[in-house]
C-alpha cells in the first residue's frame, strides 16, 4: 500500500483566477480532485494534499513526509527559484520528489530559468498545465508498482 503527498506552494491556492493564460482555468480543487480520481483507481492507498504560502510549512511538510509517503508531488511555485531552505529539506529526506510546474517555466523570465531544487529532485515535469501533476502523479504510480 502506497502513499503520495502533494504539496503546492504559495499562489496556487488562486489558481482559476490567478493568470488563466499561463496558469489555466482549473482550480486547485479540480486538480487535486482529479489527481485523487486517478490515484484511487491505480490502488494508491493514500493521497494527501497541502498548499501553504509560507516556506516554512512546506519544509515542515517535507521533513514529515520522512517514513509517511513514498513519494512527494511538489509544485514549489516561487519559491523553486530561491528557496535553499525547501532545497535542503528534500535533500534531508529520502522520500522521492518530483518537480513540478503548470507553466512551461524555461520560456518565461529569466529568472524562472532557474530551479534551485532541481539538482535534488528525481525530474521535473513543467509545461503542460494540470497535466503537468498528471503526468507527474503517472510516473509516481508506476515506479511504486515496480517496487511492489
Ligand atoms: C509555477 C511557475 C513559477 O515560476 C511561479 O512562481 C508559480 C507557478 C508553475 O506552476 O508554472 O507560482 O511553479
């Protein structure tokens, strides 16, 4: 039996409003909802879902996901680009970790371009909107299966 954590970072709490034009017209809760859909019927045990504004609760998060969830679905938002503190949490704990962003972030500001988390994630999915999580959550169920 399995279970998956997915943590969104600050902002994503406005998704549906927040930009549609990059970000889309789904709300977090669609998202979550849909990623619950899929992961019950792949016999995930538990999915669980956290969105905090504040670096600290997602590094708490993190370090509690240690010996909880076997893998963690992380769109870190902004602070992907600056945060050492969330950087180091995941490189603390040996649950995986994928990157994940809604926007293909390598075509917008520079300083998007760069994912100070990345070199501590297993890989990053960015581009494709809610599919992004989708497609990040797919990856997730099968390497667990492979476990099994
Ligand atoms: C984001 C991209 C980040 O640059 C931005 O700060 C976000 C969302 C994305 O999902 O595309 O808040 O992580």
């Amino acid at each position: 039996m399995k279970r998956i954590l997915v943590l969104h970072g600050p902002n994503l709490n406005l998704l549906g409003t927040r930009e549609p034009e990059i970000y889309g017209s789904m709300t977090l809760d669609d998202i979550n909802g849909m990623l619950e859909v899929r992961a019950k019927e792949a016999g995930i045990e538990r999915i669980d879902f956290l969105q905090s504004n504040f670096e600290g609760e997602l590094v708490d998060a993190i370090q509690k996901a240690r010996g909880t969830y076997d893998f963690i679905l992380l769109n870190a938002a902004a602070f992907t680009h600056y945060s050492i503190a969330i950087r180091d949490a995941i490189a603390a704990i040996d649950v995986p970790v994928i990157e994940i962003h809604l926007s293909n972030v390598h075509q917008r500001e520079e300083f998007r371009h760069r994912s100070v988390i990345a070199p501590v994630v297993m890989g990053q999915i960015a581009g494709f909107g809610a599919d992004s999580y989708l497609a990040a959550l797919e990856i997730a169920i099968r390497r667990l299966e492979r476990e099994r």
